[in-house]
C-alpha cells in the first residue's frame, strides 16, 4: 500500500487531502448546526410546558378543592 501511495500523482494526493478535509469541516458543522437546534427545540419545549402550566394556575384549574380528602380513619369520641 505505501509504494502504491508514493507512485500517485502529487495532484492527486492534495485533491483527496483536501477532500477529506472539507468532509470533516461539513460534518463538525453540521453537527454543531444539528446540537444547536436540539437544544433550542429542547428550549422551546420547556417553555411552552412552563406557559402551560401559568395559564393552569391562572385559571384555577390546578387548584384543589378539599386538600385535606377524607379522613384515613374514622374520628374516635
């Protein structure tokens, strides 16, 4: 394998270096692109759930009517 690399063309070497180059460029950014839209949708979530639960809280619904229940045993005289 060595002495086939050595009888390329010197071309030919620096178009695949530079190939192999701009590969892994595009592909950290595009990673880089991906992470960060992960975690703005992550973002998003979270505040969407947050708002959610405000508007719940504003209008009572998370609001419990009896909060003690009923009694686990009966009263003893």
């Amino acid at each position: 394998m060595d002495e086939r690399w050595d009888r390329l063309d010197y071309g030919f070497k620096l178009r695949l270096q530079i190939f192999i180059f701009v590969s892994l460029l595009c592909g950290a950014s595009g990673l880089l692109v991906w992470a960060n839209r992960r975690g703005e949708r992550e973002e998003w979530l979270r505040e969407g759930a947050k708002q959610e639960l405000l508007r719940k809280v504003k209008s009572g619904e998370l609001i419990e009517r009896d909060p003690a229940g009923p009694p686990l045993r009966p009263a003893e005289d």
